[in-house]
C-alpha cells in the first residue's frame, strides 16, 4: 500500500548490495512512495551486486562512489543533483565492514590497519557523506539524513566485535552534525538501531544464526525485518516526522527494553 508519502522528494541511496540489503528494500519502498534517488555503492560492490536491476526496477541512475574518499563523494553529490534537477531531500547511509571480522581478528587481538579501515567506511564515511552535502549546501531545508546502526554500541554482543565501537562513533555524529544541521539549515539527522537482519553485512558476524534467534525470542513483537526497516527509514524521510533529530531510534520490536522474555526463561527453567 502506498501514501505518497515521498511524493516529489528526491534522494541518495548509498549500500543496495543485493535484494536482501536494507537499502534495497528501502529503495524499493521509496519508489512506491513517490521519490526519485540516484542508487550508489563502491565501485567494487556494484561488480559484485545486482544494483542494475533495482535501477531498473526504481528507474534511477547509478553513480558509484566509496564513501570514504572525499572527491568521489563531491562527485556523487554533484551529478545526484545535476540527475535529479535540484537539491536533495533524503540521504540514506547504509554501510558496514569490519575487516577484523572479516579476516577472523578476536576483539582483544586487533590489527589495528583493519580498525582504521573498518571505522572509516563505518563510521567516519558517514562525517564525509554530512560534510559534503553541507559544504555543497546540497540538502533543501528539512530534509532527512538517516544512518543504520545497531545496539552493540550500547550493550555488548561479544561477536559484533570492533563494529560495536564504530557504531557507537556513528550514533555520535548523528547527534553532533545533527546540531549543526540543524541549526543552521533545518536538516534532521538521526540512526537507526535495527534488529539482526539476515544481509551479507548480517551474517558476516559470527554465530549470527543463534543471535537473530535470540533477538527474536526476546522481542514482544519479533525482530524487525528489512522490510519493516524500509517503511519505517521513509517515514523518516517523509515530511510526518519534521522536528525529530539527533535520535538513535530503535527498531527492534522492543528488544532494547526487554530484560527477559518468558520465552527466553523457558528455556532454563528446571522441570517441576
Ligand atoms: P549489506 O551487506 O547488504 O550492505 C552493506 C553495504 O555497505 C554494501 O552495499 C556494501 O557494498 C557497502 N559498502 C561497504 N564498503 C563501502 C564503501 N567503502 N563505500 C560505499 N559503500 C560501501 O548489509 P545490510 O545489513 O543491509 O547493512 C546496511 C547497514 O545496516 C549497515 O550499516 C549495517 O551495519 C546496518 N545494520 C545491519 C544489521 C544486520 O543485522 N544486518 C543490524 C543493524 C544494523
């Protein structure tokens, strides 16, 4: 079902790998609401993934660009409003690697060029995305930038590894640009902390299977899926949430307030 909710709006949708991408979905959702974006992801990432075919599908144009380097993201935003004919309603961050996790690293035995590596493109990418619009005066006035993250930065979850960090470091530029955003030119700038989600980022953290289990059973209303994700980012995007900024939003169908669940209990309770 769809309420126009994006109608004339126009934006940039970074991280669509693949259909089980959060960005995809979000792509997907926007367009039936109305919007018109351009898709981008590294260059690597569009020989890898099938972003063609949601350009196809949403009728946007692909510009690709590694969020960590400054000239490739001036570029993106430049050509994003030559293509769309103006400036920017919506930006959606959807990135995350750890090359730690990649290459099997334990938390207490980093190395510490993969750190620098991962918290770029995971945390300090979103600081350049920000920067580049606004140095760019690139966002009409409330627009919405929205970044994806997740509550290891909060709690531990002893396999999400160096991505716990990065995370807290994003939700922290979501707050700190988020002022200066704001302030100045009526841009809102928030993160999502969304449940385990089966994508290729997702299942990149070890014991996945028995962690997105264990969200679900602990959350009253079960884990938020990607789709969920979508409808609730172009809510973000939409003009119905105009003053809300500077907020790590969860959405996990209340995972992050739940201590235990009876399901969860369940399953250490002795026999009578
Ligand atoms: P995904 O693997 O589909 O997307 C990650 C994207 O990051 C890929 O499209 C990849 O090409 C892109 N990327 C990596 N390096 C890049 C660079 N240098 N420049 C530009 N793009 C780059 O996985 P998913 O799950 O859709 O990830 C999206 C976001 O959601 C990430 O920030 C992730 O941490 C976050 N998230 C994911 C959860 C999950 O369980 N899957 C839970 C909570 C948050």
């Amino acid at each position: 079902m769809s309420y126009n909710l994006l109608k004339g709006k126009k934006g940039i949708i970074f991280g669509a790998l693949d259909e089980n991408s959060i960005a995809w979905k979000t792509a997907v959702k926007a367009h039936e609401e109305g919007a018109e974006f351009v898709l981008t992801n590294a260059p690597i990432a569009m020989r890898m993934g099938q972003i063609k075919e949601l350009a196809e599908k949403t009728g946007s144009e692909i510009v690709p660009a590694d969020a960590t380097n400054i000239e490739e993201l001036e570029n993106l935003v430049e050509k994003s409003m030559e293509i769309l004919g103006g400036k920017i309603d919506f930006v959606l961050h959807s990135i995350g690697m750890s090359v730690n996790v990649r290459k099997g690293k334990h938390y207490t035995d980093e190395n510490y060029d993969f750190t620098n590596k991962g918290w770029d493109v995971s945390a300090l990418s979103f600081h350049k995305v920000c920067q580049t619009l606004y140095k760019k005066d690139a966002m009409n006035e409330w627009g919405s930038i929205v970044a994806l993250t997740y509550m290891a930065a909060q709690r531990v979850f002893p396999d999400y590894n160096d991505m716990a960090d990065n995370k807290a470091y994003l939700e922290s530029i979501a707050r700190s640009f988020g002022y200066f955003y704001g302030r100045e030119k009526n841009v809102r700038i928030n993160t999502i902390s969304q449940s385990p989600t089966p994508t290729t980022a997702g299942q990149g953290v070890k014991g996945f299977d028995g962690f997105i289990a264990y969200a679900d059973m602990m959350s009253p209303l079960g884990n938020a899926t990607a789709q969920d994700c979508a409808d609730y980012t172009v809510s973000l995007f939409s003009d119905l949430t105009r003053k809300v900024t500077m907020q790590n939003l969860y959405h996990d169908g209340g995972f992050s307030n739940t201590g235990v669940s009876n399901e969860v209990m369940e399953k250490f309770m002795k026999e009578d």
